[in-house]
C-alpha cells in the first residue's frame, strides 16, 4: 500500500471509529503525543477560537467520562474527503487537509447536516505504523445545535 | 399515592400562587406578543462587552426584539447604538456582525451615515429639492445606550428609568471582577434553540439542576453544606448566588488543580462559583478565573437565540489565555460538560408544552434562600406577571 493510500485510510478509519463509538480504537490510531484542537474564526470578535483542546489523555478521559453525560441522543456521522497530502521535508511525516461533513441521525431515523469543517492532520510513521499526531478541526459552523460532548 | 387521571393532571399543582408556571408561558401566541411589547420593548438589555468595540469606528451587530441594531464607538469614545435600518427605504446598513467603519454606506442607494447616526450624504440629493427630503432630516433612529462596568445596556424606549435603577444593586457583587481588570472576550458563539427564551434562562436561574450534570454532582453539590449557600433576589426580578458557592474541583477527572495556573479574576478565588440573573434575559457567571455572559433573544414563541461569551483579562500572556479559555471550555464551550446538557433540557421541556402534554412548571422549592431554594426563579416570574399583568400560573 502507497503512504498516500495508508494515510486516507487512516484519517477514514478516524471517523468511523469515533462514529461507533468505539473510542480505543480511535486512541489506537493516535500517536502517544497526540495533540487534538477545535477551532472556529468568530466573524463577531474578529479572531480565532479554541472550542476543544487535548492531548491523548486528555482525550481518553473525555471519552472514559462520556457514558455519565447528558448527549444528544442519535448518531454522527463524520464524512471526510482528503484533498492534500504533502509530505514535510526530511521527516516521516505528511501534512493533509480533508473536508469534513458531519450528519446527526436522530432516534427516529432523520438526518440533518450539524456541521461542516476540514480536518488539518499532521501524520506520521511511528514504528511501521501510520498514526494521526495532531488534528485541528477548523469548524465553518458555528451553531451545533444543542451542542455535543464528542469531538468531532 | 398513583399515577393521576386527566382532570388531576391538568389541575394547579397544590402549591400557593407564584410556585408554579403554566406551559401556556412558553406556547402561547398572545403571550409571546406581550413580552414584546411589556419586556423586551422597554427593558434595558446586555448588547455586547465593550471589548468588541476596543477601537474608533467599531462597530458590532445585534439582534433585539426582532430587529437588527448596531453599537458604534466613536471617535469621542462614546457607544452609540441605531437601528440597523438606512432612512431611505430600510435596507440593512451593516451585514457583517462586527467591524470598523468611520462612515456606513447603504449599498442600495448610497446614502451614507457618520457613528453619531447622521446621515452625511445622499447622491443626487437634488433630485429632493421640491419634497424637503434632506439629509439634516434623515438620521439613523437612535436607541439609548448605558454602559455599566464595561457592559454595554440598550433600550428601545426612552421613558425606561435610567439603566442604573433598573439594575439597583443586583450587579454589586459583580463590579470587583467586571472592572478590577480591564475584562475581553475571548469566546462568542451562538444557538438557536427549539424552545421559549425563558426555558433556557430559566437554566441559569435553576439550582436544583445541579444534579443532572455530573461535573456539578461531583465537584459543586458536597463541596460546602447546603444551608451555607446563600442565595439573593433584587426588585426587578433579578437574582443570584449572595455568598458564594463553592467548587472541589479535584471531583471531576481532568478538572483537578483548576486555579493553579492562573491567577483568579479580581475579588473572586479559583473555587468561587458566583452568578447574577439579570431580568429579562442575561446571565453573568463566573468560575473563579472566567465569566460567562449568556443572553437568550426570543425568535418566536418556540425559538430563541441564545448568545454566548466567555470573557478573560485584556492584555494577559497567551499561556494565561490559554488556560482561561481551557476551564471556559470545560464547563461552557460547544464542546463543554455541562452548557450542552443544559440545552437537552431546555428543549426536552419545551417539546413537552408545544402541545400541552407537560401542564405545569414547579417553581415551589423553599429552602430559605439556601441550598437550591427556588426564589430566584420566583422573583422572575413575580417581574414577568407584574409586566404583563398576568398570572404565570394562570397566564390567559
Ligand atoms: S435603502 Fe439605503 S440608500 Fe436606499
Ligand atoms: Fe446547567
């Protein structure tokens, strides 16, 4: 398999991970040094902002505390669609930038877009395997709604 | 001792007037209109954080009461706010929610407006000559601005009293932090919520709730015993924590050692817990070393617009920035612990009174003024009632 394939791969299998749920696996594609951003430009403050911001524990903890919370009931659904991947210059790692579209389908089957972004990854090799080390999600929307505890 | 038939479901709750609501509040059409015209065209209401407006010539957008408006500085540093309505024949002046502008050009026409609200140019102004259609004449229409310890106040009407008696000593407890430091907001978003306006300030007002977010039932609920909370209410319907709660911030994983790395806001410590629920609909909260200012605008009778800021210190290093907008983010941001369970709430409750299945709202807690006393909610709807001159109980 290329790198560029092994890196879609990776970044699609991050989405359907956090989609199930199934967050050790999730954990699994991150690097011990993960570093996970949200981010959105507030048209009104005329800056950037930070909505989200974890290493990888930090992010286990999120995700060990999650069942106790009150969350919007239903499913996401993250779609990505990877437009460059550009490897940095004497490294194993790539810089990639991805679209991002995430449905909710409620409990009762209707689906609605919540939000639009890309994912701005930097990758790596880590040990012959290709794991995320950093995500920023550089969200277009700024109204999610009633809001989620997940990232996204 | 068992489940209730219709007619006892639909009854008033045995509680005495004022400890209970009716659903109708949050549903009816006619209701809807007099908070309109009772509250929301009179009262003085938080517009923006004067940071948004640091410079000459900035200006910030905002809707009231269905209308679009716009607080200017300007070049005398006096705030100024206009209907954001161009005279000629009422198209939005401003698009972008916030920016700098010495003059504002219509882009219908071009007319075109000073931040004093003065119409300083219309092309081909000849064209007016026999009809005395001048520029002298067509100014922006002006709403009255206050600004109370950085907070920027309008009202619609110009026979409100001024915004220091509707306030009376509600934000006293307030004045330390909101101008001991010069204060900026670092964090602004927005909702639209499937609910009344009242369903989400009713959140901020309700201390029983605690128990439904877990970060609460483990740092807020056991750290200091019940009856030490004390709990206020002003004449205006505005009401709040009157000592401070506590928070034990090691009950929650990640939250531990919060404070350690920043200094706390001016007259707080990194574990107070201090709010104000300013009638009709701002809520001013703060977590030791951020605040919170909350502002929900009805949209219609199921809607509401809720506005959200989180503010640090001006100026600060970017590492205390950091962590400020950390423990913002923890408890209020979109991707917070407890704000977005606050809205399933919010809107959980409204879907049971669109169509009257939920009946009641029991506001009836008595604790006096401790603990998770109801008071604060009563003295909303105590101001509500005497404005709209109806029963919240009873509303129609
Ligand atoms: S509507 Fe503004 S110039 Fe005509
Ligand atoms: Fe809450």
């Amino acid at each position: 398999m290329s790198d560029n394939e092994a890196i879609r791969m990776l970044i699609a299998k991050s989405c359907l991970t956090l989609d199930d749920g199934d967050f050790s696996a999730y954990l699994a594609l991150c690097a011990p040094d993960y570093a996970y951003r949200i981010k959105a430009w507030s048209p009104e403050l005329r800056n950037d902002m930070i909505w989200l911001e974890h290493d990888r524990d930090g992010l286990a903890g999120l995700f060990a505390t999650l069942p106790e919370h009150l969350q919007r009931s239903g499913r996401l659904s993250r779609h990505v669609s990877t437009a460059t991947i550009e490897a940095r210059e004497n490294t194993e790692a790539y810089d990639v930038v991805s679209s991002l579209i995430v449905h909710h389908t409620d409990l009762d089957g209707r689906t609605q877009t919540l939000a639009v972004g890309r994912y701005k990854d930097t990758v790596a090799w880590v040990d012959g395997a290709i794991l995320l080390s950093a995500r920023e999600v550089a969200l277009e929307t700024r109204d999610l709604g009633i809001g989620l505890h997940v990232p996204l | 001792m068992s489940a209730r038939d219709k007619s006892s479901w639909e009854q008033t709750p045995g509680a005495p007037a004022g400890h209970f609501v009716s659903g109708l509040v949050y549903t009816d059409p006619d209701i809807y209109r007099d908070e309109s015209d009772k509250i929301f065209s009179n009262a003085w209401r938080f517009a923006c954080h004067a940071s948004e407006l640091p410079e000459a010539n900035d200006y910030r957008v905002f809707d009231h009461d269905g209308q679009s408006l716009v607080a200017m500085r300007g070049e005398d540093d006096v705030i100024r706010t206009f209907l954001n309505v161009c005279s000629h024949r009422g198209a939005k002046l401003l698009d972008q929610p916030s920016g700098n502008a010495k003059h504002v050009t219509c882009f219908y026409h071009r007319w075109t407006y000073d931040n004093h609200g003065q119409c300083t140019g219309i092309p081909r102004a000849s064209g007016y000559a026999s009809d005395g259609v001048k520029k002298e004449s067509m100014g922006l229409r002006e709403v009255r601005t206050d600004v109370l310890h950085d907070l920027v106040f309008i009202t619609l009407d110009g026979a409100t009293p001024p915004l220091e008696t509707f306030i009376g000593p509600a934000l006293d407890r307030f004045s330390e932090m909101l101008s001991g430091q010069p204060l900026e907001v670092f964090h602004y978003n927005q909702a639209v919520l499937e609910c009344n306006w009242k369903a989400w300030h009713e959140t901020n007002m309700d201390l029983y709730h605690e128990f439904m977010h877990v970060v609460l039932r483990q740092t807020q609920v056991n750290a200091m015993p019940m009856e030490d909370r004390k709990l206020i209410v002003f004449e205006g319907g505005h009401g709040g924590s009157g000592g401070d709660l506590k928070a034990a911030y090691d009950g929650y994983e990640g939250f531990a050692g919060r404070g350690d790395d920043v200094p706390p806001l001016a007259g707080m410590s990194a574990t107070d817990f201090r709010f104000i629920n300013l009638f009709p609909s701002t809520a001013i909260i703060s977590r030791g070393t951020v605040v919170r200012i909350d502002t929900v605008t009805p949209i219609g009778p199921d809607k509401a617009l809720l506005e959200m800021r989180g503010l640090g210190v001006q100026g600060e290093p970017d590492g205390h920035r950091r962590v400020r907008q950390k423990h913002h983010n923890q408890y209020w941001g979109p991707f917070g612990r407890n704000v977005p369970e606050d809205m399933v709430a919010a809107e959980s409750c409204a879907d049971s009174f669109r169509h009257q299945a939920g009946r009641y709202q029991i506001i009836a807690r008595d604790e006096k003024m401790a603990g998770q006393d109801d008071a604060i909610l009563r003295a909303f709807y105590a101001e509500w009632g005497r404005r709209l001159g109806r029963d919240p109980g009873a509303p129609v």
